[in-house]
C-alpha cells in the first residue's frame, strides 16, 4: 500500500494554474506508485471565502471529469478540495474520485469562526474509503479541532485519517500535536497534507506529515516547498519519503 500527502501552493480562484500543479503532483505520485492522494483544503480554487458560492463546483465540472481521467489512467484515488455545491448550498468539500471513476463528496462539518457567512455545514456527505485493506475517513481543517469527528472516525473502524487542511506557521506546531495525540489515542494512523505558499493573504505553514497508530511522526514535508509526503506499507509497518517537485 502505497499513499500520499501533496503539498501545493495554490493561487486564489485560479482553477486552471492550480489544476496543473494537480497533474503534476499526480503525475509525479504515478512515478512512486501511489494508489491514493490526496490534497489540501480547497486545492482546486484555493482557500476562499467571498468567492464561494462562485467558485463551487458539482460532481460533473469539467475539471473533476478530467481528474476522473487521471485517476483511471494512473489507477489511483484522487482527493481533492473545493467548494462544493450540494443541492443549492455551498459546502467546503472534497471530491473522492476513485480509479472506476466513481466520484464522491466529503464535506466539512466543522466550520472555523466566519466561514459560516458563506458556507453552510453538512454531516450528511461522510463516505469511507476502502482501499487495500484499509479504511480511510477524511477531514477538513477545522473538523480536526473538534474530537468526537476522530472519535466517529474510529468507530467506524477506520484504520486511516486524512486531513485536508490549512494551517499557517502560527498554528501548524499545535496542529502536529494534536494529530500526534489522536494518532496514539485513537491507534489511527493519521495522513496530513497542508499548504504551502501564500494564501488567503497568509502564509501556509506546510509540513504535511503522517503520524502511525503509536502517535510517533514517521515523515514530514518542510514548511516552504510543494512536492509529495509518499507513504509506504510493509510488514505492517509505514515507511516516509519525501519527494518535491
């Protein structure tokens, strides 16, 4: 079992540019193998707000239909983040497109203070992962900084805990210590990938890391650059590497 965590410097509202570092990072996570990816809090548009409603995308948009492509080609699930439109409300979200080219959506049940202006919150869209004997639920920022959203995870028996967030270096050192705590309390293991780069008129903290089910940091990308925390299983055991574009 092979996974990764990707790490972009999106553009605000850009979809085409940051469509490209998408196919670059899949591409590049096609060379090492990878069988599931996935990508930052609303990788596709960059993080937004204002433009939310805008910006929000459905399962048939051209550019998930293109990544469907991707993931057929490469054989890989593919996890990425936008706005997303569910029936008429905007939700932050992300799409799970499989390598059957099945498409679903995530979307965050927990909002940061301001964001319920502009998008609404939904507990209904929590599909699970089944991948390789693994069973991955997901996250969304703020989802990690409530504990009973990890506490359901596990009840489902989840083996795998994939936040997509957005964190700057104020509050990525907190971050890690949460995950490193919910990893060893939970025995999940715990893939994180986070921005790099300005965004949102901030500075994206990085360091994407996967935490084991014993809490311990087995790899971690810098603060700074955009590439690949890849992910690989063997003997019941996760071994990191990284890898920037």
């Amino acid at each position: 079992m092979i996974i990764a965590a990707a790490q972009s410097s999106p553009i605000q509202g850009a979809l085409h540019d940051n469509l490209e570092e998408h196919f670059e990072l899949i591409k590049l996570a096609a060379k090492h193998n990878v069988e599931l990816i996935t990508f930052p809090e609303m990788s596709i548009t960059g993080y937004v707000r204002e433009q939310g409603q805008k910006l929000s995308l459905t399962i048939y948009d051209a550019c998930i239909n293109i990544l469907r492509d991707l993931a057929a080609e490469y054989q890989m699930t593919i996890i990425a983040g936008a706005p997303v439109q569910v029936k008429t409300e905007p939700h932050i979200g992300s799409f799970i497109i499989t390598q059957d080219g099945g498409v679903d959506i995530y979307t965050k049940q927990y909002l940061h203070d301001g964001e319920e202006l502009f998008y609404s919150t939904s507990f209904e869209n929590n599909p699970q992962i089944k991948l390789n004997g693994e069973k991955a639920s997901l996250a969304i920022c703020a989802d990690i900084e409530t504990e009973q959203h990890i506490i359901e995870a596990s009840q489902k028996e989840a083996s795998l805990y994939l936040p997509s967030i957005f964190y700057t270096p104020q509050s990525i050192g907190a971050a890690h210590d949460k995950l490193a705590t919910y990893a060893r309390k939970y025995k999940l293991n715990i893939l994180m990938s986070n921005f790099c780069g300005e965004c949102y008129g901030s500075i994206a903290g990085g360091k994407s890391a996967f935490w084991n089910s014993k809490g311990e940091c087995i790899a971690s990308l810098n603060k700074a650059q955009s590439g690949l925390l890849i992910l690989r299983k063997e003997n019941g055991n996760w071994l990191g590497n990284e890898v920037y574009k």
